[in-house]
C-alpha cells in the first residue's frame, strides 16, 4: 500500500518514432512525458503531481517540502511533482533533486556502483547522482544527511536543473522524474524501492525546523 509522505526520472524504454523523441534508454531520466512513460510501461506512483509547499521562514531561500510516496513502489515507474508559491532563490538554488529510498540488501549491487552507472549516463539525461552526504544547496550549506529523517539517510539522491526553474505565484510546472531498476547492467538482482520524493535545493538549513519537517511528513 502506498502512503503519500514529504518532499526522481529513470526510463528503459526503446525509442519508438518521433513521438517518442524524449524518451532515452538510461537508468533515470527527467524528459520525458507522463504519456509517453505509460505507454512504454512505467508506472505512475500518486493519482497526480504531489504538490509542494513552502517551508516555513526559510521558504524564501527556497525551502519547499519533500513530497512523494512511501512504500512498496514499482521498480519501473516515475512520478511528478509541483510547487505552490515558490519563491527563487538564486544563492541557494543549484536545481532540482528526487531522491529515490531504494533496498540494496537483496543484491549484489552496491550505492556506489549504481550511482557510478547512473552518472556514466549523465551526458545524455542531465541527472547526476550522489549519496545524502553529498547532496547539497548552491552555497554548500545544507546537506541533506543533516535533515533527512533516519530512514532516508541512505538513499540515492538524484540532481538536474531544468531549463526553467519552478515558477511564482500559483503552482508551478509540473517536473516528471522516471526510474528504472531493472534497466542497467547486473541491476535486475534484488534491488527493491522503498519511497520516491522530489525537492527543490534547500537553503538556510538551521530555519528549516526538523520537527515540524517530520510532523510533515507523518501527515501526508
């Protein structure tokens, strides 16, 4: 059973005629649209885009909550995400980031070989991945080992920036990010996905309330 919870794109799918242009055959992909990713037999995570909001006083250095889902999630699949009043940030701002809480224990891949497969492709999808450890604001100054609760400290962060960074007032455009587990070479061996979230760069990290970023969480 999927549970929404707080604030990624993968696609192993053929190219398939011009209408089907964005689709690319990597392990995470961001282009591609919602359509396009059915078609080609991902599965979408949410009934719709999750919405983000801001994040208390540090909303206008661009913190937003983390939305997505958590739970038993398919290892081909994508999701959206949105934002409501975004406020722009250019100090802090270095894109956008999904972060995908995936289950190494069965296989015998390892974080740091999926992440040096998923940045092999990074020339062709734009996304770079890295551990919470490195993932952080343009200034350096939140990373996200430092606010993530414990049972997202070990996943896989993914990073790109989009042409167009999320818009303000009203809600933004809609980001797709898709995943494919199974794609890559020696990843279709026990690699299992617990949750998937999206998030602008956070900024201003010691405004950003650990508790009542939790509370949030638990309520969504």
């Amino acid at each position: 059973m999927l549970r929404p919870s707080l604030a990624a794109c993968v696609l192993a799918g053929a190219f398939v005629g011009a209408a089907h242009a964005s689709l690319t055959d990597t392990i995470a992909q961001v282009n591609a649209t919602a359509s396009e990713l059915e078609e080609a037999g991902y599965s979408r995570v949410g009934t719709g885009p999750f919405v983000s909001g801001p994040s208390g006083e540090c909303s206008v250095n661009g913190c937003f909550d983390l939305v997505g889902a958590e739970g038993v999630l398919p290892t081909k699949g994508f999701f959206e995400f949105r934002f409501f009043n975004y406020e722009f940030s250019p100090i802090y701002y270095s894109g956008l980031f999904a972060i995908l809480n995936i289950d190494f224990s069965a296989s015998t891949i390892t974080p740091q070989s999926f992440i040096g497969q998923v940045n092999a492709q990074t020339g062709l999808t734009g996304i770079t991945a890295m551990t919470a450890a490195q993932a952080s604001d343009a200034q350096q100054t939140s990373f996200f080992n430092e606010w993530l609760p414990g049972d997202l400290q070990a996943s896989i962060v993914f990073k790109w920036t989009p042409l167009n960074p999320p818009t303000s007032p009203g809600l933004s455009q809609i980001f797709t990010f898709a995943w494919d587990l199974n794609d890559a070479t020696g990843f279709n061996n026990g690699l299992s996905l617990n949750g998937a979230y999206g998030v602008p760069t956070p900024g201003a990290l010691a405004l950003l309330g650990l508790a009542g970023f939790a509370a949030r969480r638990r309520r969504r």
